[in-house]
C-alpha cells in the first residue's frame, strides 16, 4: 500500500497521506525497536509489569477509537485481560520478534484472493486503490464508521460481519 502513489490523490487519500506522514514522525518508534532490538525490548518488558502495563496501553491508547475515554473502544477489564496475557505468559519478547522476523516482508504483494475491512482509527488506512497496489487479488473491500487496529475488541460484530461477507464470496 503505496501512500501518495498517485498523481491525482482523492481527498480521503491525502488525508490518509498526512495521517501516514504523523505516523511515520510519532508513532514508528516501536516497531522500529521491535524490528531491530527484540530481545532487548521483551527482556525490559517481561522484567517489568507496570512497563509491560505501559508498552500495551499506550498502544490501545493510540490505535482504537475514541473521543478520549479508552473505555468508549475496550473495557477496562478486556484491556487488563490482554496486559495479562503478555505478563503471565512472558511473550512480550516472543511477540516483539514477530516484527524481526516478517519486517523486510511487510510490503510484499500479495496474489492470495484478499478481503481489506479499513477502520478508521487504525494505524494505515488505504484506500482501495491504494490497497489494490499491494493485494493484487482484492475481493473484498470496505471501509468501516467505527473502530480501530484492535476491532475484534472495538467493534466485533461487524468484524465478524466483514470476514463472513468475504468468505461469502467462495461459496
């Protein structure tokens, strides 16, 4: 998905554009750590549970929808419940590596048949044109009124209304 790809950007498209170049300037830096420092990032955190706290929180934080009450997108026990996952089962390092691992594959096209859901407080939000650069089988498409990077959390219902619309598709 090629931000500003285009010589002709729709309005969405710029404004997904500057969200993108926001991003890039604030938002990057723990995917950067976690790209390269994995292990030193998952030792810190497994060590610490106010940090591991913190690293998690921060990130519903920043990625759902909300008008600046965390609990309008997750409950305040669903967002302990996912802290604790990460704590009990010391998997920060583990799911840190994941970006170590896949991160020079990230923008590989992809020609697998492909369903996109955009929620609009999600971290990248392209648009179908712009998706169709990278999913070069897109079928599915939509972009959504409500949620955000953890949707299955924020707004389940229609998630699962997304994936049934795309598998719809193959019967």
């Amino acid at each position: 998905m090629a931000a500003g790809a285009f010589d002709d950007p729709t309005p969405a498209e710029l404004a997904n554009l500057e969200a993108e170049k926001e991003f890039q300037r604030t938002g990057r830096g723990y995917s950067a750590i976690q790209a390269t420092r994995p292990q030193t990032l998952g030792y810190g955190l497994t060590d610490s549970p106010a940090g591991q706290a913190a690293w998690i929180a921060e990130k519903f934080w920043t990625w759902t929808d909300h008008n600046g009450d965390l609990e309008e997108a997750v409950s305040r026990q669903k967002l302990l419940d996912e802290i604790s996952v990460y704590w009990f089962t010391a998997s920060a390092t583990s799911s840190a590596r994941l970006y170590w691992e896949s991160f020079a594959h990230f923008r590989d096209k992809v020609t697998a048949p492909s369903g996109l859901s955009v929620y609009p407080r999600d971290i990248t939000r392209p648009s179908r044109r712009e998706a169709e650069l990278r999913f070069t089988d897109l079928r599915w498409f939509e972009e959504l009124p409500r949620g955000g990077h953890f949707a299955a959390l924020e707004q389940p219902n229609t998630l699962v209304e997304q994936v049934r619309g795309f598998f719809r598709l193959f019967r």
